[in-house]
C-alpha cells in the first residue's frame, strides 16, 4: 500500500512537471502584454510563458539570423514581417486555428502590408511624433523643425531607430518616408547630423522616463510609450508633426520551426478576444486593432487622438515598408549618421 502510495505520488509528481514543461517563448518589445493577460493565459493553458525582449526590428532580426531559436511567437514591425517573410522565416498561418481574426479592424488591415494576414496579424498600433514638457518648452510648435533648436540642446532624444529617424528627416524635407531616391536620402542624412548636435543620445527605451523625469525635455518617440508616461506626468504633450510621421503596425507572427506551435496558436488567438484586447489597449496605450473591443474601451480611450487619430492626420502619416535591396541605402546613411560628429 505504502510503495504504491509513493508510486502513485511519484506519477503525480511527474505529471506535474510536464505541465510545467509546457512553455511558450514570446520574443517582443518591453512591456508588451499586460501582466495579469498574460498570467490568466499561463492558467488557462497551464503553461510558462516566457518572455524575451528587443529593443528594435534590426536587432531582433539580427539575432534570429545570427541563428536563435526556441522562440514560438514574435512581435515585429510590419516592414520586418516583409523581410523575414520573404526569406523563409515564418509559417504561414492557418486561420482555422485563429477564430478571434473576424475580430480585427478592416480599416486598420487596409494599411497594413499583409493584408489577408498570411503571415501575421495585427497586435499593437502607434504614430510617431514629438513629445514635450508644457511650461518647459517655450512656442512649442508641432514640426520636426523643433530638432533645429539649438536653446533645447542636450535635453533632446531621437529614436535609435534607422527608419524611423531617417524617415523623420524624410517627412520634414516633404518625401516619402519609404524613399529609394539616393539624393533625397542624402539631404535627410545631413539633417538628421543636424540634429544630432542637438542631441542628448539616440534612444528607444529610456527616452520615456526621461521625459516623465524632466531629464530630456523634448524626444521623438512612440504615442503608445507617451501615453503611459503622461500618467506620471500631466505635463507630457504629445504632437503629430505637421510634415507627417510613421504609422506603424506591430504584429504577431509565428516563427517557422516554432516549439510551440499549438500553443502559439491559441496565444494569438487569445490576444484578439475582445476583453483581452481592451485590456492590453487600457494597459499600454497602444491600440489593438480589435473592433470589437473597442465598445469595452473606456470613453476617454476612445476620444484620444493619440490612440484614435483623424482622417487629417492618418493622411499625413505613412507605414513604413520593406525596400528589399534598397534597404542598404538606409543602412549606409544610418551608418554615416551615427559616425558623424
């Protein structure tokens, strides 16, 4: 009775740790999910999720190429879905298994670049812009020509970010942000150098600290990381140049060769319940592009152009694409940017 008690014991024991040995590995920005969404899942499903972060679209894609792996589920830009799509790095999605996609915005699908979502499906919106300490900026204007002032210098941030900076500089001189165009990149170089001298640092994590903090007074930023730092600081303002800025599209793909790939499966899934999205919306300040959350969404959510913009600003904003070989331009101007003095 006694040896089949601590048979029977021993079993449970084992059982136990292959539940625990369920795990799905999430690749994603800091602070991405909710942490009570993601602990409700882990119940759910019995699971571990296990969280690694990046900081930018080239360093993640970097690391992937440099030969990671284990991961099940990704957070990229829609550009970098473009590139890791094209070279074989994603498993195609079988929407049988995602039955919360009838959830998603069709507006929002309409600008993104995986439109049928073979790949990937829409996770989190933002548009990048300026953000600003009121009553320590003086005649603040929204224009990227608030980089050129010289009485802010030292106590400003660009993000470290070669698309995006560029593509700053690009919006400011009246082209496109997704341009191919050698002449036209060399003058946005010369003006993001001009920048630079105006520059605390380029900056993609802390930047929004920095400015709840009055470390930096003026940053070039993400209107989801400005809104979560407003609520630390009322004084916080954030602004869409009136040259336009980037659109941009974070999306939920599934690595080829994933794990885990039931799990991710039903991860994604989980993410476009409608509860779950308005959740995650509340929590980061970013959108899920879920339509039907956004009934659940409180009112002030809803009326925040940051998170719901006009017609006018979405039409002067643009997504950023991949370029495929022309993406070395970008590469060669970044690397002239960051080495310049």
């Amino acid at each position: 009775m006694r040896l089949a008690a601590v048979a029977s014991g021993a079993m449970l024991t084992c059982a136990g740790c292959r539940a625990r040995q369920s795990e799905l590995h999430v690749y994603t920005w800091a602070d991405y999910f909710k942490p009570d969404v993601v602990a409700r899942f882990e119940r759910q499903e019995r699971c571990r999720v296990v969280i690694d972060t990046f900081d930018s679209n080239e360093a993640m894609y970097a690391k992937l190429k440099a030969g990671a792996s284990g991961y099940d589920v990704i957070t990229p830009s829609s550009y970098m879905v473009q590139v890791m799509d094209r070279q074989g790095m994603l498993l195609a999605l079988d929407h049988t298994r995602l039955p919360n996609l009838v959830n998603v915005d069709r507006e929002i699908l309409r600008v993104t670049v995986d439109r049928e979502m073979r790949h990937s499906v829409p996770y989190m919106l933002t548009i990048t812009g300026l953000a600003y300490l009121r009553g320590r900026v003086p005649d603040f204007k929204p224009t990227w020509a608030m980089l050129d002032r010289s009485d802010l210098a030292g106590r400003m941030t660009m993000l470290n970010d070669m698309r995006e900076t560029i593509g700053a500089a690009l919006k400011f001189l009246g082209y496109s942000l997704n341009s191919t165009d050698e002449g036209e990149l060399a003058k946005a170089r010369d003006v993001v150098i001009r920048w630079k001298r105006n520059l605390a640092k380029f900056e993609n994590e802390q930047y929004k600290t920095g400015l709840a903090s009055g470390e930096f007074l003026l940053v070039h930023g993400y209107s989801g990381d400005i809104l979560q730092v407003q609520k630390e600081n009322r004084e916080i303002v954030f602004a869409v140049p009136k040259e336009g800025a980037s659109f941009a599209c974070d999306d939920l793909v599934i690595q080829k060769n994933a794990p885990n790939v039931a799990l991710a499966y039903r991860f994604i899934n989980y993410l476009h319940e409608p509860a779950v999205a308005a959740e995650n919306t509340e929590f980061l300040s970013y959108l899920c592009p879920n339509s039907a959350s956004y009934p659940l969404l409180s009112e002030a959510v809803r009326a925040n152009p940051a998170l719901f913009p006009s017609a006018e600003v979405r039409a002067r904003c643009e997504v950023i694409v991949d370029l495929g070989p022309a993406n070395a331009l970008y590469t060669r101007v970044w690397d002239a940017i960051k080495t310049a003095r």
